[in-house]
C-alpha cells in the first residue's frame, strides 16, 4: 500500500513541480527514488511534526501541493491543532498521508498503532478522508486526492497489504464499493482490515449466508446512499474497523441509519471497544488479540443474525 | 526627522482607532496591540511592498500577525490604507462584522493568514518564505510573535528549521513586552538570554526599542541582515505603551476600562468621550 502511494506520488511529481513530498525523518529507503529523481521537491522536517504541518499549509498558501507524511498517529494526534487550524481553517491544498494506520505496526505497541484517526479526523470541516484497502485503491486514491482542491487525510497501511481488488476496478471518490453482493446481511468495512473481512465473508458463504460487503473507501464524505441501500436490502448491518467504534467508520455508519432510521434494521459496530490495542507479535496475532481475527468476524455476523 | 515625525503621528493616529474600534466592540486586547504599533506603521507604511492595489500579487510581501490576538492593531492599519472600507471598524465585535478578535483570512481583505492559537503563523510564515524561495520569487515575509508566544514548542521547530533552508526572505519581528496574561514573563517561563537562544539557532539577531520610529526604520531597511540566514528582531516594548495607566501592568491583558478610566485613557491619547461613546 505504501509503495503504491509512493510511485503515485512520484508520477504526481513529475508531471507538476508543485508536487511536494513533505517527511518528518520517515520513509529510510522508500523516499530514495523521489529524493534523487526530485531532490527539490522532496523536504525531510526531521522529526518536528507541528511544524511541518504549518509549513506545508504556508506553502500551499503560495501555490504548492504538499504531500505530508509521516506515521498517522504523530500526524493526526500530536498535530491535530495544526491541522486543524492551518489546513481545514484556512482550506489549504495540503495531502496529509498517515502511514501505518490501525495496528500494522504490530510489534510496536499503541503509541504507534493509529486507532482514533478515523474519528479525530472525521471532526474536522473541510477535509475529505480517504481509506484505502489495497494497493490499487492506494494509487487511485492518491491520484483522486490530488485533483482536490482542499486539505486529504489518506490513512495507509504499510507495505505488503493483499490485494482486495482486481485489476478492473474503477474508483469513485465518496461512492462505496459492493464488493460482493447477498441479502441477508451487510458488512461495511474500510481500510486494511478489508481482506480479512474478505475472508470471513468467504467463510459464510460456505456456511450458506448470504452477505453483501461493501467496502467504504471515502470516509468523509460518507456514502450515505449506499448505507440505506444495504440497510433497506439486507436489514442487518455489521461494521469492521481496524479502530476505536467510537466515531470512525461504525459511528459514521450508525449517524446515517440513526437519522434516517430505516425500520428493524439490526446494527453492530466491531473494532476496538473503548480500549487502546493490546498486544505485540505478527499483524495476524494482534488483530486476533483484539478481537479482529476472521473467526472473530464470523461469530459477529452470526450473532447479529441469529438476532435479526 | 520629517518622515519620523510623520510616522509618529500616523502611529497616534492608529493607537486612537483602535482604543476607539475595541471600546466601541466591547472588548479586545489594547495593550498588545499598542505595543506593536511602531512595527505595524514602519512596516505597512514605509517598508513591505503591499498595498491595496497589488495585494493578489504572487511577488507582494506578506505580512502575518501570528500573535493573533493584536490584531485590531493590524485592521486599524488595513482600513487606513484602504484594504476594507473604515466603516468595518465601527462593527468590529458585533454580529455580522468581518472583524473579530482574532482576523480571519477569508473575511478580511489584507490578512494572509487566520491566526488566534499561538505557534501558528510562524511556521505558516516560513512556509510561505519557502515556497518563494523554490520559486525563485522576490517576495519577503514578516511576522510578529509574540513573547509570551515563544513559550510554544513549535516556535521553536520552526526556529530549527528557518536557518537550515537559508531563508533570507523570512523576518520575524518578536514584540518583547514582557508581560503575559497572568504575569510578568520572566516570573512565568523566562526567555532570556533571548537573543542568545536565536543566534545559537542560526538566526541573525538585532534589538531595537520597538517603539522608536527611527530605529525600527534603520533596522528594516539593513534586511537581510546577512545573506542566506533568517532575520530576528527583538523589538523591547511596553505592553499598553500610549495609555498611562496600562503600561507594564499585566492586568490590562484583556480588561476594559470603566467610564473614568476610559475617560482618562482619551485624554491622554487626544480623544473626545460624549456621552460615553468615544468621537
């Protein structure tokens, strides 16, 4: 996923010099093309998060397309005023680029695993927030996020994420994606987690259910069509995020339905339940640990079905 | 001495609109938007290239006030030379005006950036002195700060990272009143030795009385200081300077004055009070 943004960014950068790839000492190795190939669009702030947020909203006051990257959580927590003031106040054409988000970082403990992203950066006007599951959608999204003229928030997982989409695919920002469609249940999913979720819907298909997943690529603007939709078709809605269900994809799921209130729809939010990740070892062991395994998943839509 | 004493007087001029704009608006910071009139005067009206004429031009100097809080003193400097008509100033405060407490870069022709939230403008400052820089541009940037602002972690990011891109076109101006809202700066976190913390960060430093007209013109017409550094000044102030009563007393930070006082404040800065309502 990251390599895939990274060669989007290069193509950006070639073709426009206002192109910036903007860094707070992160992207050892990855940054080596961009930085050679572009050396005078390519700025390392070291590690000065804040800074680097107002910087890039003072050059793209004068004309530049900043790109910002650096982990998610140093971006969206630490520089969150920055990015609230700077960026989405005074709608700077900035791209903030949050790497490693959810807990991809697996062995590193929560101060690096981005699990409130979602919701702190759903608060802010002005931005749109981008989410994207694979490789694929990681290049066009980059490519989307350029044509905007205003303050992105893209959430990245690392590298070798599988892919979810095949080579057809068409990306529509803020139109959800019906990856595969059914009818007794939906769930809606967004980010890295989608392969998994993939494969827990692999798993109830063999069991005889009937699910509809639909991955929500755009999670500001919402897709609230696609949300009444589901609900009207499969009266059943699960939502998976690698992230806090408090205020990221599920809230935003649950504010849609909540106000438009669909009738005898059942409703349920996975992810993390009001608690920071536990746990270090491989990407499948944490997300196991927090309750996001693909049998975890599984067990969720049939306890919200039997339910129904 | 023909032209200082003319800038003195515009600065009187300014220091009674916006005694006038805040009292007539309810409230506002008085005395840290006295104490960078001297800068705001010499600046807008005899050193950056800017004007309501070319303020769209990509190569006109940008100015930022990134001790948002003075800011009246930079819409009194704006409506008197013609970026937004003066009858603004009358609605400062009230439902329906452009101008608030802290100015807005949407609503108020001549702000070139909203700030209010301290450690802001700096470094959106030095953005804009890259960006220039990259481009090859003329343009210069001036910002003022405050003091009690370099309190702020990420003024001191930026102050890391000004002298590493050789910005020669940035020029920070630190109004040094020595007062913050609750107490003198130097029984609350101290700065000094302030210029010594500049020069060691890689800026080139001078210190001028910030409320001496001559000064401050010799010192803005030496920039750059030196070629491929960032410039620094210290700009020693009163906080209030122009009200008697005000200078150096940190209460005033964000006080009102009653009838009497306002009387007695309008006295000393040639104002006529009629029934309350300052002419």
């Amino acid at each position: 996923m990251r390599n895939a943004y990274l060669e989007a960014l290069y193509d950006l950068a070639a073709d426009n010099k206002q192109i910036l790839a903007l860094v707070a000492d992160n992207g050892a190795i990855v940054y080596d093309k961009f930085r050679r190939d572009f050396p005078s669009q390519f700025i390392n702030f070291g590690i000065s998060e804040a800074n680097m947020v107002s910087v890039a909203a003072g050059m793209a006051s004068c004309g530049k397309i900043p790109f910002v990257y650096t982990i998610s959580c140093f971006i969206t927590y630490r520089a969150f005023e920055q990015v609230r003031n700077d960026v989405c106040l005074q709608k700077m054409n900035v791209k903030l680029v949050g790497i490693g988000v959810g807990f991809v970082y697996s062995n590193l403990g929560p101060t690096h695993h981005a699990t409130e992203d979602m919701a702190v950066m759903r608060s802010l006007p002005n931005i749109t927030i981008f989410s994207p599951a694979d490789r694929m959608e990681s290049r066009k999204i980059t490519m989307a996020a350029a044509e905007i003229d205003g303050p992105v928030y893209i959430r990245l997982a690392t590298g070798g994420s599988p892919d979810v989409y095949e080579e057809d695919y068409k990306f529509t920002p803020g139109r959800g994606v019906v990856l595969q469609d059914g009818s007794e249940l939906t769930i809606i999913t967004t980010g890295s987690i989608t392969h998994e979720v993939k494969r827990a819907v692999r798993e109830m298909s063999d069991l005889g259910i009937s699910v509809r997943l639909v991955n929500m690529h755009t999670l500001k603007p919402i897709d609230k069509d696609i949300i009444l939709e589901s609900a009207e078709k499969t009266k059943a809605i699960l939502t998976v995020e690698e992230h806090t269900i408090l205020g990221g994809l599920g809230g935003a799921v649950a504010e849609v339905l909540a106000e438009a209130r669909p009738s005898s729809v059942r409703f349920k939010r996975m992810g993390l339940d009001n608690h920071f990740p536990v746990g270090y070892g491989s990407y499948q062991d944490i997300k196991q640990m927090n309750g996001l395994s693909m049998e975890a998943i599984v067990e969720q839509a049939k306890e919200l079905m039997r339910n129904k | 001495m023909e032209d200082i004493k003319t800038l003195e007087q515009k600065a009187l001029d300014l220091r009674r609109v916006i005694f006038k704009t805040i009292c007539n608006g309810g409230g506002g910071h008085i005395p840290a938007s006295f104490s960078i009139v001297e800068i705001l005067t010499v600046l807008y009206y005899r050193i950056m290239n800017i004007s309501a004429d070319n303020m769209n031009d990509i190569d006109r100097d940008r100015f930022i006030l990134s001790k948002g809080h003075a800011g009246v003193a930079l819409y009194a400097v704006l409506a008197d030379k013609g970026f937004f008509h003066k009858h603004h100033l009358d609605t400062f405060g009230k439902k329906g005006t452009i101008l608030g407490g802290h100015p807005d870069m949407y609503k108020v022709p001549g702000v070139e950036a909203s700030t209010g939230a301290l450690g802001h403008g700096f470094p959106f400052g030095v953005g804009m002195s890259l960006a220039g820089k990259m481009d090859g541009r003329s343009y210069r940037v001036f910002v003022v700060i405050g003091d009690g602002e370099c309190q702020e972690g990420s003024v001191w990011e930026a102050a890391l990272f000004a002298p590493k891109h050789n910005l020669d076109n940035l020029t920070v101006i630190v109004d040094y009143n020595k007062l913050q809202a609750m107490d003198r700066l130097d029984e609350i976190i101290p700065l000094e030795p302030f210029a010594d913390k500049w020069r060691a960060f890689g800026w080139e430093v001078r210190e001028v009385d910030g409320h001496n007209i001559g000064e401050l013109l010799k010192v803005f017409n030496l920039l750059p200081f030196k070629r491929g550094r960032p410039s620094l000044i210290i700009a020693h102030t009163i906080k209030g300077k122009g009200i008697s009563f005000m200078e150096g007393i940190p209460i005033w930070h964000y006080r009102m004055p009653n009838p009497d006082e306002m009387q007695q404040a309008c006295k000393e800065l040639g104002l006529k009070v009629v029934d309350g309502v300052i002419q």
